[in-house]
C-alpha cells in the first residue's frame, strides 16, 4: 500500500516536471566537471534565472521572483537530490538565504539594485561566515568591512566560498 502524496498541486507538479528537464539537460551532464571546478558555471546561472528556477518564491514578484509558496524550494530541493546534483544547492543559499536578508532587512535601494539581478542569475548571492580561527562561531569572527567613500574595504580571511567564485559584482 502506498501513501498518497499530497503536498504539490498541479502548478508545482508542472514545475518539477520543467525543473526535471532542465537539470536532466543542463546540470547531470555537467556535474563532474562542476564538482572538479568547484564551482557550478555562471551560465547554468543564467539559465536557471531565465527558466525561473532561482529565487522563485523570494524576492517577491516587484523585484523579478515569482512570489511563490515554500513547496516550489522543497521541488527544487528534492529534484536536486533525485538527481544526485548537490552543487546546485548553491541555489538554495542564494534564493532561500541571501536574497530573504536582502528582502526583509535591505533598504529599498539594495532590494531594487540587487534583488532583480539575483532573481535572472546575473548576480550570485552569497554568505561567507566560516574563518579559518572561527569556523561557524560567529561571535569569534575577526573579519572587518571598513568604510571608504563609496565601497567598503574587506580585511580577513573567510572558508568555504564556493559561489563566490563564479559570482561578478554588477
């Protein structure tokens, strides 16, 4: 006897079956390569923005996001792991993490400049929290963002950035 599912609706049974393609065509055949790099290439980035598989329940519609539910990010996350393609969870920090902080905490101005970038993949949201001395402690962390005129200046050192790499300031 098997236990029905209940949890999808038609719209995120349509998702998954889009989601299912796309990782079918696009991620799978490249997965080693990403897994050597160390990076997923920003232009699976750039495809997954345009198909609407990042940020698709955040940021909401006014900034480039679908406003969806929270079972289009389980879809996301089961797919990724049906497929054994854990380098797209990647996604995951950047649409369920970043782009939520940058949603409820951002002034307008960083919402409207960054948030509809993030939404199409022509920008990587990520965090960096781990030091070498720290780990995961986020009370020992030494790294220091300084002001200079317009930007700021980084001082530290930081683990574990792998979005980092393939991400480009706009």
């Amino acid at each position: 006897m098997s236990i029905a599912r209940t949890l999808f609706g038609e719209e995120h049974l349509l998702f998954r079956d889009a989601l299912d393609r796309f990782i079918k065509l696009e991620a799978v055949p490249n997965y080693q390569r990403y897994e050597e790099q160390g990076y997923v290439d920003r232009d699976l980035w750039l495809k997954a923005g345009a198909a609407g598989f990042i940020c698709s329940l955040r940021p909401e519609e006014e900034y480039g996001g679908a406003g969806a539910d929270k079972v289009y990010s389980v879809v996301l996350f089961e797919q990724a792991a049906r497929h054994a393609v854990q380098n797209l969870l990647g996604w995951a920090l950047h649409s369920e993490i970043v782009a939520p902080y940058l949603l409820h905490y951002g002034s307008d101005y960083l919402q409207e400049r960054y948030l509809p970038q993030m939404a199409t993949g022509d920008l990587i949201g990520a965090i960096v929290m781990t030091e070498p001395t720290a780990g995961f402690d986020l009370q020992g962390i030494a790294t220091t963002a300084l002001r200079a005129g317009e930007c700021y200046v980084l001082n530290g050192s930081k683990t574990f950035m792998k979005e980092l790499i393939a991400r480009q300031l706009p």
